[in-house]
C-alpha cells in the first residue's frame, strides 16, 4: 500500500459537535500523536455539553488520550440535535479556532455522517480551513452511516485496547448505550485494520489535497 507521509506535525485542531466523538472517532490516533510528538499543541472545539456532566467527561477523557499535550479545550452549550439552528454561533466559533492558531492537521467529522450536528460541523469545517489537511473521521453509532474511507492510521500496538478502555472509564453517562462497549469499539479498528494490511487502524475522508511527487 503507498504511504502518504504529512511531515512534521505540531499543531492540531480538533472539532466535534459532542462529547466523546473525538475521542471514539480519532481516540488512538490522539494517542500516538502525543506520544510521537512532545509538546504536540491542541486545540479542540465541542459544540454541546457546557454546563453538564458531559462536559467534565470530556476534559479528563481529551486530558487522557493526549498525554503531555498542550491542551486548549472549548466546550459551548448549544442544544444537543439542534446545531443546525444555531449555525452563525457554530459558524462564528469554527472561524475562532481558526483564527487562534496555525494547526498542521486538522480533524472534524465526515460529510456523509447522518446526524445533522456532525455534517454541520463537516460543512463548515473547510470554509475556514482552506490551507490545511482536513480529515474526516467516523462515529461508531447506531445509524447505518458507516462511511467508505480513503486515509488509514494503522495503530500502534496496544492503542486499540487502551483507546476501547478510556472510552469506557472516562464517558459513564454513555455506558447504557447498546452500542458502547469495547467489543463494538475493537471491531471498527479490526475491520479498519484489515482494509490496510495491519492489525488495527484508524480511518478517515479526504476531500482534498495536493500531492509533492518524488519527494521534492
């Protein structure tokens, strides 16, 4: 398989309309950036949960999966399911975390997800990130939305398990869900992994990019 290679990484940005889908979208990509990286900056950006339990899960869930990270976490409180309707709010916080920083990757849901906060945030995500390697990633839920992706992370050894076990330890509130659990969790990365010739992997969409051939 032909391997893409994006050069040094110092910078992140992450979005999300909900807590705990960065973490099930991207969990072990997070955490072998961190620990390939040190000082690796982070900025992220949550539409809903401020105010509410959530919102504590995520902070020490992210502070988990990006250890020794330079964290810089937002979480606003626009109502769960109705991102949509608060689009310039969503619009005007996307163009913020745009404005803050220089991230060489940045990391937003993918186009075809089915839930109407998540394609708002994969909508908006490339009208103020024109200069950046955009990577849509997947949330494992119960709608039959699973996408056909095109980039893979093949995951370091271990990543899989410990990804599947901080999900569980740092989302209670998600615990009764039928579909959250590790066996659900390690299929994904295992199917992943098969469609890329290693153990488990992370996958995502690419809308765009430019290609440097022979390595000039």
């Amino acid at each position: 398989m032909i391997r893409l290679d994006t050069g040094a990484v110092r910078e992140i940005a992450l979005l999300a309309a909900h807590c705990d889908d960065l973490a099930i979208g991207l969990g072990g990509t997070l955490l072998t950036l961190a620990n390939a990286v040190p000082g690796l900056r982070i900025r992220a950006l949550v539409l809903t949960g401020a105010g509410t339990e959530r919102a504590g899960e995520e902070e020490r869930a992210l502070a988990a999966f990006c250890p020794g990270a330079e964290l810089d976490l937002r979480i606003l409180d626009v109502p769960d399911g109705y991102a949509p309707a608060h689009w310039e709010r969503a619009k005007n916080a996307v163009a913020a975390l745009r404005r803050g920083g220089n991230p060489d990757l940045v990391f937003a849901p993918q186009r075809g997800d089915a839930h109407q906060d998540h394609r708002l945030l994969a909508e908006l995500t490339p009208t103020e990130f024109r200069d950046q390697l955009v990577l849509g990633y997947e949330i494992l839920k119960w709608e039959t939305d699973t996408p056909q992706p095109s980039v893979f992370h093949p995951l370091p050894e271990g990543y899989a398990e410990l990804k599947a076990e901080l999900l569980l330890k740092h989302y209670p509130s998600q615990r009764d869900r039928d579909w959250f659990d590790e066996q659900s969790f390690l299929a994904l990365t295992r199917l992943r992994g098969v469609q890329c010739r290693a153990w488990h992997a992370e996958a995502f969409l690419l809308d765009k990019a430019t290609i440097t051939f022979g390595g000039a």
